[in-house]
C-alpha cells in the first residue's frame, strides 16, 4: 500500500478519473490524449525506481 491506500482502490480510482478525463475532452480538438509507449513506460519506471526503491513492485 502507498499512502494507506490499497491497490484496488487506487486503480479503481485512476480508472474512473482518466473515463472521466476522456469523456470530458472527447469533443475539444485542441486535446488529446497519448500514453507512453511500452517500452517508454519502462523507462520512466526505471526512473521512478532509481529516485524511490520501496515502489518496486515485489
């Protein structure tokens, strides 16, 4: 847990914030939404993982 806040929860709760932040900005054309590739997001995690050792995952 990070923060006392389980896993569950705070997937569930990302879940909802990012269909909420979609929803919200479907229709603005100056927005838009693009997620790191895989193997960017490996990187960043490596990143995250230099700077704070007790995130990773076990």
């Amino acid at each position: 847990m990070l923060s006392a806040v389980p896993p569950s929860t705070l997937a569930r709760t990302l879940r909802r914030a990012e269909e909420a932040l979609s929803k919200t900005l479907e229709k603005y054309s100056p927005s838009r939404i693009s997620w790191p590739s895989p193997s960017h997001q490996v990187e960043l995690a490596k990143l995250v993982e230099a700077l704070e050792p007790l995130l990773k995952p076990h």
